[in-house]
C-alpha cells in the first residue's frame, strides 16, 4: 500500500504537542484558580450561613449570588483573593442599572463605548446604598455579556424585594 515513516510521524506528534501544551497548561492553571475561589467563597458561604440560590462568577474576578429566603446578597471581587461582602436586601428599596459610556466617531462610524456598567441598590430614601461592579472599561477592553448580566440582576433583586413586600405593594422607584 504505502509507506508510513516513522521519523516524520514523531516530529508531527511532536510538533502537535509542543502546540497544544501551552494552551492545555493555562487551562489548568485557570480551573485550579476557579476550583480555589470556588472552596474560598463556599467556605464563606457556610461560615455566614448562607444558601445561595442562583450565582454568576464572571472574568475570574466577580462573583454575585443571591440567598432569596434569608434576603441577602453576596458581591465579591478579587483576582488572587476575594473581598467579600455580604448585602442585606431588607434595607434595599429596589435596584438600578448605571452605565457610564460615550459616543465615538462621527455620523455613520459612530459607535457607543461602555467604560463603566454597575447595579445600584437604591434605599426607601432614594440614596444609593451598593454600588456593584460589572464591567470597567479600564481594566478590560471588551464586553463579555456583563449587560445581559447586570439586567439578570437587576430583575431578580428586584423580584426578591417584590416578593417579600408582597405582591400588592410597589417599591418607590425613582426616575433616572
């Protein structure tokens, strides 16, 4: 049939592997870090007695999750370590999206740049209690969904402290 050289076959597997070894290191490198903040924040999590009900963990630095019986958010941030805190919604009146941003180029090239989004917890007096981060512009170029995020957010806060209210009574939003 044909002939399969075996030198040539080596130095193709080789060359396969030498490509695919970086990327297969920095994989385990980022779900080494995941599988630490995972153990760091469930062992918060617990300390606080807190059962989260829904979470999101994006860019390897945020991390929000709701505990809905016990009204209480947690917000974390941090690459290495995480800053935890722990919000009290029964303070919270409602919740707002913020978005910081700026119109560039001209007529038909204009285009719209987020350089900031972050989530508002807003008390019955209309102060802003929380400000939350989602995106900054200057630590990253680029949107990952972080706007279809702070919506999810922004809804299920606000359906919590519905909730507890009672269907029949609404929260005082203010205008932006």
């Amino acid at each position: 049939m044909f002939e399969i050289d075996i030198p040539s076959i080596l130095i193709a597997a080789a060359a396969i592997l030498a490509f695919i070894a970086p990327f297969y290191i920095q994989y385990l490198r980022v779900k080494k870090t995941r599988l630490r903040k995972a153990l760091t924040l469930n062992k918060f999590l617990e300390e606080n007695s807190l059962w989260i009900n829904d979470f999101d963990f994006w860019r390897g630095f945020y991390y929000m999750g709701i505990d809905s019986s016990q009204m209480k958010l947690v917000y974390a941030t941090g690459s290495e370590q995480f800053s935890n805190d722990i919000i009290d919604l029964k303070d919270i009146n409602y919740a707002k999206i913020r978005e910081s941003s700026r119109i560039l180029g001209e007529k038909e090239s204009k285009r719209k740049v987020i350089d900031q989004l972050t989530l508002e917890l807003i008390d019955a007096s209309g102060n802003v209690r929380h400000i939350l981060e989602f995106y900054d512009g200057e630590k990253y170029s680029d949107l990952l969904g972080e706007t279809v995020l702070a919506k999810k957010w922004q809804d299920q806060v606000n359906s919590v402290l519905k909730k507890s209210r009672g269907s029949n009574s609404n929260p005082l939003l203010a205008v932006a």
